[in-house]
C-alpha cells in the first residue's frame, strides 16, 4: 500500500502529486495525480473531501491535471481532485497497444472477463476500491465518506456507471461528453467486445452501460450535470449518444439527468476549462451539504 | 496580409482562432492564436483591446493556449489574447535545430544581426510591427491602441524589452518567470553570441537586456509585475535573475518594478495558470482605464 511520490507541484495554492503504487488489481504499477487544496494544509482537524476524475479515451493522469483548470475550482472550495490513470500499463498482452481506442489507455473502467484482458484490465475494481483504499490510507487528511465523480468522454461514462452502480458511493455525479449509451456506439462495442466478449452482450455490457443502467434506476430523482458540444465530432459521429440516456431516464420516469448542449464546443480539454468551474460548483453543493 | 484560419475552437463564451500568415519579416509561414472573448461578438462598436503573450523556449502558440488559463480572467474582463509563435519555422539554416535553446523555438524576440540567422530571425519586427499589422488588419474589432504585454521566461524577457525600448507603445507589461539580464546567464549568451556575435556586446546585447535597459529607462515610475516562483530550477541555476533587475531599478532610481517571490512554484505552466488572473487584471487596470 506504499505510495510513492514523483512530483510535488504547486498548483493554485495547494499541491498536485505525482505519485504511484504497486497495483494488485491492474497487477502493475499505477500511476495518479493527486491535487490537495491549500485548505489540507492548514492545521486544523477539518477533512477535505474529494472530487474523482476519469479520464478519457488515450489520456494518463497529466492530461487533466495540466489543461482541465480543476484546481482553479477545487481551490476556492477546498476540495482534494484524485485523477487516475485511464488502464494498467505494460502488461505486454496480445494486442494492448494496437489501437487507440483498446487496451493501453483505454480500460473504459470495467473489469474484463475475457482472456487475455481478464489479466489486469480491472480498472472497475482498481477505481471503486484499490485505489480509494490507498489514497485515503496514505493521505488521512482525505474523507473517504466525502468523495462525488466526474469524468470525461470515456471517462464520462465511468463516472455515470460507477455512479449508477453504487449507489450512496459517490455524493454527486457529473460528467463532460460522456459515452452515454456504448453499448450502441463503436467505441462502446469494441470495448466491451474486447473486456467481456459477444456472449456477454445481455449481461456485462448492460451492466456497465449508462443508459441501460437509467432504465432500472430506483433510487429516487438525480442531479445529474452532462456538458455535451454541439460541436463535438465524437458527439456528431454517434459515439456519445447523450440523446439515448435522456430518452431511458424519460421512459424511466427518472428525474434530474440535466445534458446541457454547449453550442460550437468541441471535445477538448477548451470545454472542460471552461466549464469545470460549473462541476466543481456541482460536486461542492452536495460534498459541502 | 491574407490571414488562415486553421480552426476555431469554444473557449470561456468566446473563440480561440488558430491562424497563420506568410510573414515577410521572418521569411516563412508564421502560425499565431489569437483568442476573441465574447465581447467581441457582441453587435456593438466597442472595440476589444488586446494582452500580448509571448511564449517560452521550445513552446508554439498552443502550449499557453491550452494550460496558461490566459482565457479565463480575458473572457471576464473582455480582452483579446494574441499568442505568436517564438521564432520562424523550416528556414533550414545551419544549426537552426540543434538545441532547445537556440534556433528554432528560441527567437528571443530581437533581430539577428549575424549570419546565417539574420535571414529569417527577426522576431523582434514581427513581433513589433508585421504581427500587430495583420492582425488589426483582419479583426478590426481588436483595438491597436490599447495594447498590453505579457510573457514567460525568453517570452518574459520579450515582454520587458519590448516594453521598454517602445515607451507608450505597451499600455502595461508583466511577466512571468522573466529572463531578466540575459547578458549574464548563459541561455542569453549563447542566444545574443549567435544572433548578434561576441563583437556587439556592449551594444546590441544591452539593447535587448531589461536590466541593462531598466538603468537607462527615463519614462518615470513604472508599474510591472513579475512572478517568480523559488522552487523554479532555472531560476535556481541562475537564469532568470530578477534581482539584478531589482538592483538596477533601484540604483537607477526607477520605481515600481516589483517581484513576486511565490514560494515553491516552479517554471511550468502550472504556475502560470496559478496567476494568470493577476496579470489580466494588471493589463485591464491600463487597458481599461
């Protein structure tokens, strides 16, 4: 459970660490950032809480960490912003580093059943509670009993399920272009296609499916923020479908998944800059409740 | 003077526009990014003024762009932010891409006066006269008479030497991480003995050094903010030296250069962004007065 720290970066008052740990569930070395606001610093007993980031698609810790302009927000409020990796590195499995959009970079958050990704790509385990259990274990200045969840575009999809599938874990929810519905987008199916398999297609992929997972949603209404960008290509080509997750929650009769519709945004770090202050504010209203 | 616009990104409610231009004064295709905020697609007459940064060693117009946060405090205030590149591209001249430090990427914002670099190394014109003319050219909304400017490291250098050999041209300067006496630490004479020669020490390298300019200045009290942070290694290693810009300030009897020693922060863009609101606020209190 030993961390080890790369970096100590001054950040908007506080600190962004670079650290790493030996990783049972990804059976390798993690690397995360860790940003801690100029409130944990102060000698008081208060605990801060904190605000987990899921990457996207191709991005490490760093990507957030040096363009999403988090800490701006987390700051002023005094919340910690954990920024895990986006899947093990290095396992060397048949195949990991042929695509982009598959293995290396790309553990879409869910715990693979299928040979050879059932050998360390269990970023669902690792994110829910390897990494949890080691970061509040190392920083006790940290409230596990406080933490909300965003993510971007991949990682928008796991904040969603992680969300859904849990509930009472996470205070809030939010999420920037999210991959709301991948069970019908390309991504999505070669994804779970790769991690579970067609077999499993009724099963594990709907379980790890945002959309799928609104449809049996029972705990009551949501505060959901989504920020999609009309001018997002990924959103064009279908990959997003934040329509899809809007039309089950109707269908549902669950309330409160509010997909705001940014006009000309992209898919780019310049949106999450520019509304991460928004879900900061989000997480602040319920992680300050 | 044709200006093409290689994209157009949402940025804060205004738009970051990726261009570039055949430049005349630096001999080849000069990409920019020029940052309208929302201001500037309001339909009225008010004319936007502008913040010039010039970028670090090594850095094109994207790297503040995506991690300096310029945007933010600009889009609040209703300012342009207008980032060159650091020196001409593809020239192919003898050496241009041997080192991080010189050449391609490190301009240092003067013109070349020795061969082969006085072909094309002329960032001082274009960054003075070519650059501002196409770009009040092709956006008349943007005031060029409320212009301020700003910079990091080789760019803080520019920003003060730019500032100071042009009195009113500038209506505030500020920087950060300022190469403040060039002439004395060795990314300065390695730059100066390449683009001017050893023989034109005691004229031309003074004429582009802010401390040397600093003990001649005549224009009466000055107001410049300089962030420094003492956990920046260049500093450390001696080439930023923004005491002995203090030191020459002060025999000279010129008031109001005053330095941020901002514990811990280091040369990245993290700590630009960390700022980056207080030098916009800077400029505004002259752009706007």
């Amino acid at each position: 459970m030993s961390v080890t720290t790369k970096a100590t970066i001054a950040s908007f008052g506080g600190k962004l660490l670079k650290l790493s740990h030996a990783a049972t569930s990804t059976q390798c070395e993690m690397s995360f950032n860790l940003y801690l606001p100029p409130q944990a610093f102060q000698n008081d007993t208060k605990k801060i809480p904190v605000l987990l980031y899921l990457s996207g698609l191709t991005c490490t810790a760093d990507n957030c960490s040096e363009k999403g302009f988090f800490q701006h927000g987390a700051s002023k409020k005094g919340m910690a912003v954990l920024y895990p990796d986006t899947s093990p590195r290095g396992l060397n499995l048949a195949g990991e580093n042929d695509a982009w959009d598959f293995g290396t970079g790309a553990g879409f958050y869910v715990d693979a059943t299928q040979a050879p990704y059932d050998a360390g790509y269990n970023m669902y385990t690792y994110v829910t509670e390897e990494l949890p259990a080691v970061v509040f274990g190392a920083f006790p200045v940290l409230d596990a009993e406080r933490v909300s969840i965003t993510g971007h575009s991949m990682g928008g999809h796991g904040a969603l399920t992680l969300f859904l599938r849990n509930p009472g874990k996470y205070k809030s929810v939010s999420a920037f272009a999210p991959i709301s519905n991948p069970i019908n987008c390309p991504w999505g199916q070669k994804a779970f296609g790769g991690y579970f398999g067609e077999e499993l297609r009724d099963t594990k992929w709907k379980e790890h499916d945002a959309t799928e997972l609104v449809r049996k949603w029972k705990g009551g209404p949501l505060d959901v923020l989504i920020d999609v960008g009309t001018g997002d290509n990924f959103y064009k080509q279908g990959q997003l479908l934040p329509e899809n997750l809007e039309k089950a929650a109707q269908e549902a009769g669950v309330e409160g998944i509010k997909v705001r519709y940014q006009p000309d945004y992209d898919h780019s770090y310049y949106t999450m800059a520019t509304f991460a202050d928004d879900h900061v504010e989000h997480a602040a209203k319920y992680l300050f409740a």
